[in-house]
C-alpha cells in the first residue's frame, strides 16, 4: 500500500498548489462568454434569435490549436517560460470583463459580442498556456495528483463564474458590478501566477519570425477557404436526414484541415510542423491517437443523453435530476478526480489507466440498472455517484497520460492537438446516440456504451510497452525497489 504521508507529500507541494489555483483561473472565464453572459442578456430582454448566435463566441475554445504553436515560439520578457503568456491572458481577461461592465446589451449589442469573443480567446489562450505549463512544470509521480487537483479548481471557478456570478449580478452588484468583480479576481489570480514556481527552462524552436506568421495566416486562410467553398455546394441533394448533414460537416472539416495542414507545409510554418513531425516520429504514433479518441468513448455516450434518460427515460423530476445528478455527480467527479491522483502519485501510468477504463466501463450498467428496474432515489444516486466517481478517475489518469505524452519543447502545441483530438468523440456521439436510443431503447443502449469502451481497453493493451516507456524514471525506481 501506499504510505498516506507519500501521498501527502505528493498533494502538499507547491508545484501542486499552483495546479489548484491555475485550474481556477483556467475554469473561471467559461460560463463569462456562455451561461452567465446567456442569462444577462435574457435578463435585459434581448431576442431569443440574438441570444442564440452569441453561442458562437465559444468558437476560439474549438480552433485553439491553431495558434497554440505561436506560444511555443514567442514568450513575452515578463516572468519567465509559461507564466508571461499566463500573466498577459489573465490581465487581458480582467481588461475584457472591465470593458464588459461599461456596456448596454439592449444599446451596444455588437459590442458585448467583441467582448465575449475576447474572453473566450484570452480564456482558451489561457488553457493553452496552462496545460503547456502544467506538463512542463510536474514531475511523472505528480501527474496524476497534477490533474486532479487541476480539476478540483476548473470545477469550483465553474460555480464561482457560473451559479454565484448570477446571484451577486442579481442580489448585491448587479451586472456591471459583477463584471467588475470579476475583473478583480483576475488581477488577483495574475498575482498568484507570479507566486506559482518557474517552469523549467527549455531549448525551444528556433525559426524566422515572419515565416512564422506567414505559414500561420496561410494555414488559416487556406483552412478557413476551403470550409466556406465546400459549404456552397448541394449537400441537400444527398438527403435530409441527421446523418447526412453530420456526415456532411464532417467531411468538409476534414477536407479544410487537410488543406490547412498542406498550406503549413507548404509555406513554412515551423512551430506547428515541428510539433506533429516530432509526435509521429514516435513507434506507433497513429495507434496513440486512435486511443486518445477513443479510451472516454464508453464514457461519452452515456453521458450524452444521461440528463434527458433521468427525466424521460426513468421518470425523476427536473429539481430531483438536479440535486442529485448535477450536485452528487459534481463532488463524486472531484472527488474521482483526487483519487485517482493519490493512486497515480505511486502507481504506474499503464495499470491505472486500465483500472479506470475498466470502471469507467462497469459503471454504465448502473443506468442500465435504472432503465429496467423500477424507480428508486436510492439506485439513482447510487448510479450517478458511482459513474462519476469513476469517470473522475478516468480523467485523471487521461489528463496524465496526454501530459506524459507531449514534448517538452512543443508542449503547448501537442497539448491544445491532442486535447482537440480527445473532444472528438464527446462532439459526435450525441447525434448517434440519439438515433440509438430511438432504435434500441434505453437499456439496450446503456449495454452498448460497456461495449462502447472495449475498443479502447484492447488498444490501451496492445500499447502497453509504449505508455510505460512514458514513465522510465518511475518504471526505474519500481525495479530498485522490487
């Protein structure tokens, strides 16, 4: 077993303390360009159409990966590898929210939109840097609690910037004020990124500036290009139905991202080639990316449509759905989350990311026990709780795994690639598993997502020499100690 005080030991540095509040501020920006930004303009009776196209200001949070190289290549001389880009986005984020607080939505429309779109790009430039930092900053025993505890803080700035922020607009400060409080916790989160330890110093990419930003406006052009061409043609003719249209986004994203890719290739765009020629120089480098789709997949599909299945399928009511699915399933994720970083803090990277995929996978069957057993608050509670429990565990040891996986040199740029890689099956299991669902029924469907989760475990398996390679120094001191 592991000693409690080695596990203290590993949560108790200041390396880890700085995951916590950078997580923070990592969460905090989200609801500011989505849900409390939503419920302001509700508030201030703007149109229903209006609101709607405002969900467009989350799209910097998709397309990061395209300039998450340049924080690779540049950093500003202000406090060292990391933590200047974290210090610049976080004083940018306070700016905006400042900017924000002046503004009439009813009057100045246009505007709120610009500052939403600001928050969302300095938020997600933020999460760039920060997952950049975090990998470059934690040693291999302290991943996992790394990500936990990454989580933790990501998770509770969430109901800081979420639910709270809309109790203070509404009872204390009203909007502006709250803006304005936002503004001031960004400051002081600035202040904590000075205290937070130096990243250690590394031999970067060293390339021409303005073919730096010559292959970066070619590959957004050329991407950008492609997708609005492909979107004037008749897709309608090949028919009308879900499916189709999916199918057909799917493959106009795809053709725009390998012109994109071409257009980098071809003008010279070191710091995002550098970064994907370095990742596939590695021994089945494709295989890795299957997995990183597809090790959440089982997790993902019943998450889905978990909230629709508690009302339609089971029968809850709205306000039961969300004291225990929405409260319970939050503290079992952090809770997950913490205790699969004490168990990664001493256990190899391989054994703990098939432990948890396994449990992630058996824990889809307490839906499955809902959907054919009668109704019970007790089985409800037991199935989310433990579902989330275990789908804490997952991320933690998922959120290691892509963090063991990146370069040093290409950190933020591997990172932001292999992150948008990971959301690929959460984007695009909702489509099927509604039609699934139609078909099948709910417990023929919650029998799937076990199966759903296979693929990934029988891929973990075959990698298994690569992912403990990942972890030589800990594989080296397991064999002292044997």
């Amino acid at each position: 077993m592991t000693p409690p005080r080695a596990i203290l030991q590993v949560f108790g540095s200041r390396r880890i303390a700085a995951m916590l509040v950078l997580g923070f501020a990592s969460g905090l920006p989200l609801a500011l360009s989505a849900g409390t930004l939503q419920a302001w303009l509700t508030v201030e009776g703007l149109d229903i159409r209006t609101i709607g196209f405002f969900a467009l200001a989350g799209l910097p949070y998709t397309f990061k990966f395209a300039w998450a190289p340049l924080a690779d290549r540049f950093e500003p001389p202000l406090a060292g590898r990391r933590r200047s880009w974290l210090l610049v986005t976080q004083l940018g984020l306070a700016a905006a929210c400042l900017a924000m607080a002046t503004l009439d939505p009813k009057a100045s429309v246009a505007a709120v939109g610009a500052c939403a779109v600001a928050i969302a790009f300095l938020s997600a430039s933020q999460d760039i840097v920060f997952d950049a930092y975090r990998s470059d900053l934690l040693r291999d025993d302290e991943r996992g609690a790394g990500a936990a505890v990454s989580v933790l803080g990501y998770r509770l700035a969430m109901l800081v910037s979420g639910g709270l922020a809309l109790i203070v607009a509404d009872q204390w400060l009203g909007w502006p004020g709250m803006f304005r409080a936002m503004a001031a916790l960004f400051v002081l989160l600035a202040a904590a990124t000075l205290w937070a330890p130096r990243a250690p110093p590394v031999e970067g990419l060293r390339s021409d500036v303005r073919r730096e930003l010559a292959g970066f406006v070619a590959m957004i052009v050329a991407g950008a290009g492609t997708f609005f061409l492909l979107r004037q043609l008749p897709w309608q003719l090949l028919g009308s139905g879900r499916f189709v249209a999916l199918g057909a986004d799917t493959l106009m994203l795809l053709a725009a991202c390998v012109a994109a890719l071409r257009a980098a290739r071809w003008a010279g765009f070191p710091s995002f080639l550098a970064p994907w020629d370095a990742f596939f120089a590695r021994e089945r480098a494709v295989a890795l990316l299957a997995m990183i789709v597809l090790y959440k997949l089982g997790d993902a599909f019943a998450g889905s449509l978990s909230t629709t299945f508690l009302l339609r399928g089971a029968g809850f009511t709205v306000t039961e759905v969300g004291a225990v699915n929405k409260v319970l399933g939050l503290a079992a994720t952090i809770v997950g989350a913490l205790a699969g970083g004490a168990w990664l803090a001493k256990r190899p990277l391989y054994g703990s990311l098939m432990l948890f995929g396994v449990l992630q996978a058996v824990s889809n069957f307490g839906y499955w026990l809902l959907a054919v057993l009668p109704k019970s608050y007790a089985l409800m509670a037991a199935a989310i709780g433990f579902e989330n429990l275990c789908g804490g565990m997952g991320t933690a040891a998922f959120v290691a795994f892509l963090m063991a996986l990146t370069d040093r040199r290409f950190s933020a740029a591997q990172y932001a690639l292999l992150s948008a890689l990971a959301a690929v099956g959460r984007v695009y299991v909702g489509p099927a598993s509604g039609v699934m669902v139609e078909a099948l029924g709910w417990p023929a469907f919650f029998v799937f997502t076990v199966g759903a989760a296979l693929p990934g475990l029988v891929l973990l398996r075959w990698l298994r020499p690569q992912v403990a390679a990942l972890e030589p120094a800990r594989e080296s001191r397991e064999a002292d100690a044997g």
